[in-house]
C-alpha cells in the first residue's frame, strides 16, 4: 500500500499491525473486564457531555479540568459520535473526551470516514474521499490541542472499523 507521499508498507508489516492491535485490545478487554466495577460511580459522578464544534469536525466531549489526557474516539461506517461513549469512559474514566462524527452523512444518524462499496469481490474504498478526511482529522486534532492547551503527546486516538482505519492512517502519516 502506498499513499501519496508516503512510506510503502506490505501486506505483511500491515498484517502484522493488525494482529498486534487486535492482541491489544483483548489483553486491555481482559483488564477492562476486571476493573469495571470500580470505575462505574466515578464515572457518573464526574462526566457529563456536551456538542463539540470544532473547525474541521463536530462530535460530543466531555474535557475535565483536571485530566492530563484527552481520548479522541472515531466511530464505523454507519454509526456515530454517540457510540463508542461508553468504551471511552471505561477506558479513560478520569480523563477528557472528544468522541468526533465522520464527514460523510449516510442518513441523519449515520455518517462515515468514506464511501465504501461491499462486492462480491471485496469491499470498494473510495480511496480520495479517505484521505480528504484523514487531512480533516488531522487538522481537528491540530485545533483541538491548540484550543484546550493539550499537549498533542498526550491525545490518543481509538477507532471502530473505519474509525481504526482512519486511526492508523494518522499513525502512518508524517504530519
């Protein structure tokens, strides 16, 4: 795979990428699932959540005043800035976070990253309309560390089927 200006990666460096986010995600599942319980009245204690507008792109945050860290969340085709609230919460119960909607609206509760057509041959991305919002995302994330004086070492990004690929879209960037 190469993106315009970009470092080539194969299949096997990208295979291997996924393998190890997916053994990621159920080590951190694995302790999620033991801590759970201790975090759920801190939560509702602390968190409330309101329209995030942003330059680029809108969503829903919820920024703590005394948090170090800010959770950027990115949902999948067809889903939206309300679904992966829940998961942020679990995992950052103490810390900010801005859960953004992708550009593309699919209907008024359904949006994407980019158009993408299922075949019978495979999955069709509309390769320009990702990186349109690849560069969307990046911008956004640039203001929103520059809005709330967060430092861009200390924003992490989770993504959801197209919301991880736009995820690991910014972590190939060189931006």
């Amino acid at each position: 795979m190469k993106l315009p200006g970009k470092k080539t990666f194969n299949r096997i460096q990208i295979s291997t990428f996924i393998i190890l986010v997916l053994v990621f995600t159920m080590l951190f599942w694995r302790n999620f699932m033991k801590t759970k319980n201790s975090t759920s009245l801190l939560r509702s204690e602390i968190r409330t959540w309101t329209t995030y507008s942003g330059k680029f792109l809108t969503g829903v945050t919820s920024i703590l005043p005394h948090s170090k860290r800010t959770l950027v969340l990115l949902h999948g085709v067809g889903s939206n800035e309300n679904d992966l609230l829940s998961l942020g919460e679990k995992i950052f119960p103490q810390e900010s976070i801005v859960s953004l909607r992708a550009p593309l609206s699919l209907s008024s509760t359904s949006f994407a990253w980019f158009q993408v057509q299922f075949t019978e041959k495979g999955p069709i991305h509309n390769g320009v309309e990702a990186l349109k919002s690849l560069m969307l995302l990046e911008n956004e994330l640039k203001e929103l560390a520059q809005n709330h004086s967060i430092s861009t070492n200390e924003i992490y990004v989770l993504g959801f089927s197209q919301g991880a690929i736009m995820t690991i879209g910014l972590a190939l960037s060189e931006h």
